[in-house]
C-alpha cells in the first residue's frame, strides 16, 4: 500500500512536466488513468527503445494505465465525464483555452465533481501577455533569463543539457496537488493549480539574480562565483582532454588544496570578489592539465577538498553508487530509474509502462 493508494488520477498530460508528476504519484500507489489520442503520447515514438518500448515513454509512464478516447466526440466525452466522476485528481497540458473548447474546463469539472483537484501545466500559465505563447524548455528558460548564463567563457548562450522548465512545472505541479489533497481533508472542496512552467523555474535564480530582483542589472557568468566567477566553483581542462570540477568555495577547501600544491599564497586570492580570481583560476587551469583526469582522481583521494571528475552518463551509471543505492531496477527487459521519493520500511518494485489503449 503506497502513500496515495486510493487517490485516482485522471492525466491527459504528454512529452516531460505531467506525465512526470502523475507518475510520481502512480509509484506511490495512487491510480492514474493516461487519457491519449488515437496516436498516443508522442514520447512513446521517441528513440532509443528497449524491450518494445520508448525508454523515455517508460520512464515517465510507468504504472498507469492508458485509455484513447477522442474528446471531440459525443462517446469520447461521455466517458472522460465518467472517470471525472470518480476522480480525485486531473491533469491536463493543453495551451490555454483548449480544455474550455472541449468543454473540460475547471469550472465545469468542479460543477460535476467539487472534490477534484485540477491542475493545469503550460509554459507561461493560463493568464498574462505569454499565456498563448507556444514554448517548449528551452524557450521558457530564454524567457526566463536562465538561458542567458548557460554562456560559455565567450558569453555565448548554448542549449541546456537539463530540461528544468519542464521538470520545475513537474516537481512544482506534484506539491501543489498534494497540498490542495491535503486541504481537501479540512474543507472537503478540490482546488484550481495554474502551473506554469515559467513561474516554477523563477524561484531557481534567487542565489544569482539578486541584484536583479532588486531592480539592478543582470548577472554575468564570469562575475558570479556559482557560474564562473570563481576558481573553486569551475571547470577544469586534464591533461587527456577530460575535465574536472571543484564545487566547494568554502575555505578549509582552498587552503586544504593550495597547501598540498604547495602554493599558500594563492589562498587569499579565492577570497576576492568573484571575477577578480583570474589569477588562482589561470594558476589551477595550468596545474591541472598536467595529469588526466582519473589521475587527479586518485590524487584527490585522500584529501578534503569539494572535487569531482566529470563524468558522462555511461561512466556516471556505471559507478558503484548506482548499484549501491539500488537507483536502476531491471525490470520487464528494460532498466527504469527508481524514484528518488522512497520512504523507510517500504519495498518499491516497479510496474510495467502501458501499451496504448491497453485499458480502453
């Protein structure tokens, strides 16, 4: 029995942030019912495939089941109005205007079901000038200013390697459904969550935008010590075109490592305002290209310092951690990442993905 066991979830969500969010919910027990189209989610076609299935699809889909219903249609409506019934939880991520065309707006959810939670997810919420703007990840986050130091040391903005739109509106769409079930209890009425992928990653730039959220300038990489002002928060060239990180400013960090170089006059340079460490940061840039990486690896083995290789996703799924903490399950022919929420004394296995319609 999960967390969310008797919760029922009605989810006509596609591609990252909702299906992620009901999926969360369905490893918790709670049953979640995929509404799809005839051709189904489209992340069900999307590249590489294991055991018969999209790895991304499976990953995100897992333990619901899946219905087509064609909600143009008299018999398709009917039946979602059916489900809504019964439902505790809906999630849609139709553009705005959409769900109130098919006549599944809140207003008419909550009419026929006044204890359903109904939680909209789109790019840039149901209300204000972007509303009807269409925007994937990477266009919300150049929306949001995010984009603009995801610079390299040219200045240039490159395409982020984490789609953190889409998993903020998942991660924030999850706790806001289960803060109005948790309201539900004392008030016995549902609730309306405008979850937009925007106003979920604006909260992620607080420790580098201050300045301006206080009405000043922007913030520029080389000048902020969490995006490449520093030399202990930065990137590391090795002597076999590899690279490493250091991720800890702290100062017992810098003298504990400066002592073993053997350069202790360099430590107060990592006090400095950050992009006045040029200095420190040409000093270690010089220093490690002298080894390869797994060669600094071992030589950092025994010392305390905030270090780490970078890793690629082969290298970073084939370290014992992974298989310590049991965070890849085989399951079905294929592997599944665990959820990152499990609670003690509690044995998760996973379910399979659905095959579409498999529940129609």
């Amino acid at each position: 029995m999960g967390k969310l066991s008797g919760i029922k979830v009605i989810d006509l969500s596609v591609f990252l942030p909702g299906p992620m969010l009901t999926m969360m919910m369905a490893d918790q027990g709670a049953e979640v019912i995929k509404i799809e189209t005839a051709t189904g989610d489209p992340a069900r076609e999307q590249a590489p495939f294991e055991a018969g299935q999209s790895v991304w699809f499976r990953n995100l889909n897992r333990g619901k089941k899946s219905m087509v219903l064609d909600l143009k249609s008299d018999d398709g409506k009917a039946r979602l109005w059916e489900l809504i019934e019964q439902a505790d939880v809906f999630v849609e991520g139709f553009r705005p205007g959409v769900m109130h065309r098919l006549g599944f707006d809140y207003a008419t959810v909550s009419a026929r079901n006044p204890r359903i939670v109904y939680c909209s997810i789109s790019a840039f919420g149901q209300t204000g000038d972007l509303s009807h703007h269409p925007a994937h990840d990477m266009a919300v986050q150049a929306m949001a200013g995010f984009l603009s130091v995801n610079d390299g040391t040219d200045g240039t903005p490159v395409v982020p390697g984490t789609p953190s739109a889409d998993m903020a509106a998942g991660l924030t769409g999850l706790s806001a459904v289960l803060m109005a079930l948790i309201g539900r209890e004392r008030t016995g009425k549902g609730d309306y969550v405008d979850c937009a992928m925007f106003d979920s990653l604006l909260p992620w730039c607080a420790h580098i935008a201050g300045a301006a959220l206080s009405g000043g300038g922007a913030p520029r990489s080389s000048e902020q010590r969490s995006l490449g002002g520093a030399a202990f928060y930065q990137v590391y060239r090795t002597a076999d075109g590899k690279h490493i990180v250091l991720g800890g400013r702290e100062m017992k960090f810098v003298a504990n490592l400066m002592t073993a170089l053997a350069r202790p006059d360099l430590i107060a340079i990592a006090e400095l305002p950050a992009g006045e460490q040029g200095e420190l940061i040409r000093f270690l840039s010089a220093t490690f290209l002298t080894k390869t990486r797994d060669d600094w690896v071992n030589w950092f083995a025994d010392k305390d310092v905030a270090f780490s290789p970078i890793l690629d996703f082969r290298e970073a799924f084939d370290q014992p951690h992974i298989a310590a903490r049991e965070l890849f399950i085989e399951h079905d022919g294929g592997h599944q990442i665990a959820p990152a929420i499990r609670f003690a004394g509690e044995n998760w296995s996973p379910t399979h993905a659905p095959e579409l319609n498999a529940d129609g």
